[in-house]
C-alpha cells in the first residue's frame, strides 16, 4: 500500500496529512487543481477534462459522477432510481469498480474466487493517500513523470467478509488529458484466493448513444479501423493468443455518434499490456455504458496466497472535445514524452536498408558485405543484417532450423561477426560524413526443435504436459515465466552485442501461444518478458531496438515502453500500408512506427506502384527505411532513392516530434491526406495521395488543420498564404495517373 506520509493536503487552507480521508481539497504539486479530495468525493482534472466519482456513504461503494469536459462547483442532484424487477440498486447506478455477485448483472471489474469456492464480493470505500508524481509498476511497463507531470490519486478497498483489500491508483496527466489506473488486488485473509478477472480500468458513462471504434486486423492487414453502435448487450473484443495480436488492438474509442476526426467528444482508452486482454462494452438494461480493459479472464486464474498481491497493467484513458484526431494527438503526445523510455523516444532514427526482402535467408559474409556497400551508396546511415546468420550444429539457411542456437554460423561468417561488423561500420554514408551503423535481427523468445537448444532443454517450451507441441513457422514458444530461461535470452543477446559494434537490434516474434501449462502462466511469461526486456535496454542504451512480432503482432504500449519503434505490418505494399498507418495512429505516434519502402511488384500484393509514391508513405513513419536490393532494382528506382532519402531525412524531425491530423482517410476518399504540425508550430509537412485516376474531372481541394489562423505560410517556397486561408479554403493538387503523391512543406513566416 502507498504510504500516507508522500500526500500533502489541504484542509480548510491548512496543511495536513490525510489520515482517515474526510479532507477536503486535497492537491498535488504537479497541479494546484488536478487532484481534489472533498470529503469522500474526488475530482481528477485536467486542462480540458474532469473526472469525478464518490463514496455512496450507505453501502460504501464508489459511484462515477462525471468523465468528460471540464466542470466545476457541486453537481446536479440525479434522481434516486427506483428498484423495480430483477435488477437491484446495484445495477441500476453508475459505478466506479463493480465486483460481482450481488445484484449487479453486467460485467464486473473484478471476480475473486475464494477458498470456499463462491464468488462474491463486497468491497468498500476504506481510505484514500495523495502521492507526488507517479509511482512504478511493479514489474510492468508504466507512464512516468515528476511531480509537475502528474499526480496520483489512491483510493483503498476493503471487503470485510473475505479479507481481500483493493487499491485503485489513479493518475492524472493534466497536460495531456489523461486518466491511468491501475488495480492491486492483495489477500489479507488467511486462506488461498484465485482472481479470476481483473479490469484495469472500468468506466460507467451516462445514457446517451455512443459509438465504438477498435483495431482489428490479422497477418499483413492490421489496424483496421472499425466502428460500430453500442447496442444493449456486449460487445467485445480481446486476444487469446498469449500476446497482443494482430487480430485486435488493447485500445479502445468511445465516441457519439456525430464525432469526426476534428469534431465532437470522443474517450481513448489504451492498455499498457503485451499479453492477452480483454476489452467488454456493455449497455445495461438501465442504459448506462461499461467498459472495461484488462486482463481476459480466460488466461488469468491468478493465485494469491496470503499477504499476496496481483498488480493489473495500468490503461490509459483520455477525453478530446476536437474529435478522433485530438484524442490521438493526446495518446500520440503521452507516449512520446511520458511512455517511451529510451533515448530515440524523439530524435536519432536513421534511415536504414534491411537485408531481408532483398536476399532472405540465401547471403553469406561478401554478400552481406556487398548489400552493406550497396546501402551506404544510397545514403543510408543503418544496415540491418535479417534472419539468417547464427547457428552452428543446426544453421539458420531456412527457418526450419537454429532458432536457440545464437553464434554465427561458421559456413557463412568463418571469422565470426566482429570482422564483418568492423568493415561495414567503416563504410561511409554518400553525401554525408556518417559512417554506416550495423543492426542485427534477432528472435530471442523462440526455438526450433531442430536446435542445441532444444535437444538440450526441451522442457524450456511452452507445453501442455504430453499434449503434441504445435509448430507455428516450424517453431515453439520458449517459457519466458521461467527465470532460467530469462537469464538464458539475456545472456545470449548481451554477448551478441558485445561481440562487436551492434547498434540496432530487430528483435521478432514469429508466433502465437497454443498449449499453455495453465491460464496463469500468460502473465507470468509477460512479466518475464518484460523483465529481460528492462535488463537488456538499461545494460544497452545506446542500442536502437525496435519490436516486430510478423509485422504489428505486438504493437502496444507495453512494447513501447522499451522499444522506441515497432514494425508496423509485413505488407509492405504502399496503398495498404495509408490504411495500415493510419489506423495505427489511432492509438500510437507515428514516431513509433517502422516503414520501409519495398520492391516492387510488392510481395504481398503483387502491384506495382510508383516508387516516390512508396517513398512518400513511408516517410510517415518514425523509422524510414528501404527492405530491397539495390542490384535488382530498375536504374530509374534506384536513381530516384537518394532524392527520397534525403526528403526523408528533412521530414523526419516533425514525424517524430510533431503533431498528426489526418485530413482525409483512405476508407472514405480517393484523396487521403495528412497534416505534421513541428511542435514549435513553425513548419508544417503536407503528404496527399491520389489513389485512383481523376480522369476528366475536377481536382479537389485538401482543407489543412491546427494551423495558425493569423499567421502567413510559405508553401514550397512558391507562395505565401494565411493559415485561415489554408484551413478554410484549403489547397489543389492535381494528378495525372493513379497512385500519385505529393510531400508539402510549410514555413510559418
């Protein structure tokens, strides 16, 4: 529990320590107004945002009051619901962290097992502390701040029949607009309890209409954008994979039903987790909106002995009065300054050439060493090495074999890595005076039956006592809850790193979890995989790492919290990857998000499209890079790359520091558009995109956002013109054919 001791409180303009929590306006330092205690009646605030709930003093349970635009002053009375039918009181208000078992029918927060075997809880508002600043997580991925970024909110739980006390940590980023919670659940009784559900967050909104908007997708088409009424009943989404997925987001939007990308309210809700979850919309009977995010209950059955305590991952939730595209903007803003742990959160992306779509598994030491020449040429400043390069007894030549067994392979690299790293690190950028940087891919969570590895440590697997061990990709899961297996993978990528000048790391993940020793071991793997990717980022800091998992099957928070950049999709096909991109930025900052122009016809799709258009949508992402060889390239592509690179380099820095208005969305026009805004507001990078051909007809015109509407802008150098012109006027660009592009730069004058 957070001692009492860190709070500072106001009572009656004196300070004082909150010892059994009836004072009032209790505030943090971070913000004179962002946490405010009347009572048993708190406030959280930000700049644009309340969120509000107290004790009900008759039953001690937590009722929500308010989540939405800012409001001051004591509320309206609401009328006192009648208990008519089957649905008792509890079902019938609005509550702030429903557990089960007694009147409530719609989906509870928590479900606790206890040692007698019965469900049902009764926790009741005990006391609440006021913490400066944010506290960790133990053992999982968190938002962080000082105490003028946040402040934090505790409010402790008691149920006096079964001794099982819970704390909701509430955390508060007024700057941002955003709510964290998280639970701890802790067994002060004397028996063993199981927690067989656990919601990060649950919220309960007014009746009103309501829309949702999730992330669906699967392998090569993720973040697919889709929206749909709340209905009375549930709908839900989530993952049974082990992970995160490509088959659903741990992010969530509620909306009404006349919000737009740049108008009207709309709620984000993201869970910082890499494993399975769950997220439930329920419309009850009485019309009220749950939702909850969290752990799925199907791979949870937590057990908790006496004086045991389970900690959920924390959700972030935030409120945009100016639509979609403000509620993204917050999460974007968030996360790239209070999320992101590492060094290239914001700065330092080069462009890199990765070998994998250019040369698979079929390259040795000079063919390596030629790509890398290739590469530097170009003008790129990063040569990333893909699978392919390790295994001893069992070489890597294909992907039926290796996996475990990280040395290089002795056919291919006879003298080892160190020489081959030495030469390409000598190798000088063209027009530039950087050297060339070396990255390297690597799957540490994984194994081939056909490796040392495995021959040695068959029980290290993922398995269901003798059930058959399914092969995904000709592969197994390693057991990451073990800490043999954690030591294994740290100590394996550490000597690869310091074998020789290693400054990127890919690190991938091929495959989902099938046969589970039990529905706890899930989070017992992530907090495993978490703890070796803590260890390997603080021993290595100056390392780019970057998560893939097949393309975006682990693109969350919980990743990002230690890799500043995730590969956004195996579909590297540049119309895909507008869909593709922009519904990963529903949640996540484009800073975020690897893109890389591919040869073409594409490996996905088949279709070939122009290189600058490629070009131009890759450069919408954090990490640009190019996944060809240039040997095999048309001379006309080839000559075109350096002009791309060096674009790309120029649009990079408000890519990762800016802000992202989606103009136009490829699911509802010919003409998607964005909008990077610098942070400073001085420039601005227009791309517009024709997708199919506008024979004979007139050309649209493209409105830009979040400009200022009193200050004058240059346009290409070409023109000058107010910011309330461009935004209420907008500007014109034809096209000629089908896949036609433009990149727009803006100078506030």
């Amino acid at each position: 529990m957070l001692g009492l001791s860190s709070a500072t409180v106001t009572i009656a303009g004196l300070l004082a320590l909150c010892g059994n929590c009836q004072a009032a306006n209790s505030r943090n330092s971070a913000n004179d107004n962002a946490v405010v205690v009347d009572g048993t009646a708190f406030t959280l605030n930000g700049d644009n945002v309340s969120y509000r709930f107290h004790v009900d003093n008759s039953t001690g349970d937590l009722l929500s009051d308010h989540f939405g635009g800012s409001i001051t002053g004591p509320l309206p009375m609401e009328p006192t619901p009648e208990v008519n039918g089957w649905v008792g009181m509890p079902g019938r208000v609005r509550r702030e962290f429903p557990d089960s078992g007694r009147g409530d029918f719609r989906i509870p927060a928590v479900r606790v097992r206890q040692s007698a075997g019965y469900t049902v809880s009764d926790l009741q508002y005990q006391s609440y502390s006021v913490v400066k600043g944010k506290p960790a997580l133990s053992g999982l991925p968190a938002t962080f701040g000082n105490d003028q970024d946040v402040s934090t909110l505790v409010v402790h739980l008691y149920d006096n029949y079964s001794s099982v006390a819970a704390d909701l940590t509430y955390s508060v980023f007024p700057k941002y607009d955003a709510i964290v919670r998280s639970v701890n659940i802790t067994n002060k009784g004397t028996g063993n309890i199981t927690i067989e559900g656990l919601a990060s967050l649950s919220v309960d909104l007014p009746y009103e209409d309501l829309d949702m908007i999730s992330l669906r997708g699967d392998w090569a088409r993720e973040a697919r954008r889709e929206r749909r009424k709340v209905e009375y009943g549930i709908q839900s989404f989530g993952s049974t994979a082990g992970f995160s997925s490509h088959l659903h987001n741990p992010f969530l939007s509620l909306v009404h039903p006349s919000t737009t990308e740049s108008q009207g309210e709309a709620w984000g809700f993201s869970l910082v987790y890499t494993g399975s979850f769950a997220v439930d919309v329920e419309k009850g009977s009485q019309g009220f909106t749950r939702a909850l995010l969290g752990f799925n209950p199907n791979q949870l059955s937590w057990p908790l002995g006496p004086g045991d305590t389970l900690t959920s991952p924390e959700c972030v939730s935030v409120y945009s009065k100016d639509g979609i595209g403000g509620m993204s903007r917050s999460l974007h803003r968030l996360y790239r300054n209070h999320l992101i742990k590492s060094k290239f959160a914001t700065d330092d992306r080069p462009v890199l050439l990765n070998s994998w779509e250019g040369l698979s598994f079929d390259y040795n030491q000079s063919s390596i060493y030629r790509l890398a020449q290739e590469s530097a040429d170009l003008g790129t400043k990063l040569f990333v090495m893909d699978d392919g390069w390790f295994g001893d007894k069992y070489p890597r030549t294909d992907d039926t074999a290796g996996l475990g067994d990280w040395v290089p392979n002795p056919a291919r690299f006879p003298d080892g890595l160190s020489p081959l790293v030495s030469n390409v690190t000598d190798l000088k950028a063209a027009n530039s005076s950087d050297k060339l940087r070396f990255g390297i891919w690597v799957e540490p969570e994984m194994v081939n039956p056909n490796s040392s590895l495995y021959r040695e440590h068959p029980d290290w697997v993922l398995h269901a006592g003798s059930y058959p061990r399914t092969e995904r990709r000709n592969q197994l899961v390693l057991n990451v809850a073990l800490p043999e297996v954690q030591q294994f993978i740290i100590d394996s990528v550490s000597n690869i790193l310091n074998s020789a000048n290693i400054t990127y790391v890919k690190w991938d993940h091929n495959r989902a979890v099938h046969e589970m020793p039990s529905p706890s071991n899930n989070h017992a793997y992530m907090l495993g995989m978490y703890r070796v990717f803590d260890t390997l980022t603080s021993r290595f800091p100056n390392v780019l790492w970057e998560g893939c998992a097949s393309g975006g099957g682990r693109f969350d928070p919980g990743v990002l919290q230690f890799f500043p950049q995730i590969w956004t999709s195996d579909d590297t096909d540049a119309v895909e990857r507008i869909s593709i991109q922009l519904g990963t930025s529903l949640a996540y900052p484009p800073s975020a998000m690897g893109a890389h122009l591919s040869a073409v016809p594409n490996q996905q799709t088949g279709r070939t499209i122009p290189v600058t258009f490629r070009g131009h949508v890759a450069m919408m992402g954090g990490s640009f890079g190019l996944e060809l060889d240039p040997t095999e390239i048309h001379e006309d592509e080839k000559a075109a790359l350096p002009e791309l690179i060096a674009l790309a380099e120029k649009v990079n820095p408000v890519v990762l520091n800016g802000d992202m208005w989606r103009l136009s969305l490829p699911e509802e026009s010919n003409w998607p558009a964005v909008l990077f805004i610098s942070e400073d507001g001085s420039q601005a990078v227009l791309f517009y995109f024709q997708l199919s051909p506008n024979v004979n007809h007139a050309t649209p015109r493209i409105r830009l956002q979040g400009l200022d509407s009193q200050a004058m802008y240059s346009i290409d150098g070409n023109g000058t013109y107010s910011g309330q012109t461009l935004m209420n006027m907008g500007l014109q660009y034809p096209f000629d054919t089908d896949y036609g592009s433009r990149v727009v730069f803006l100078e506030k004058q």
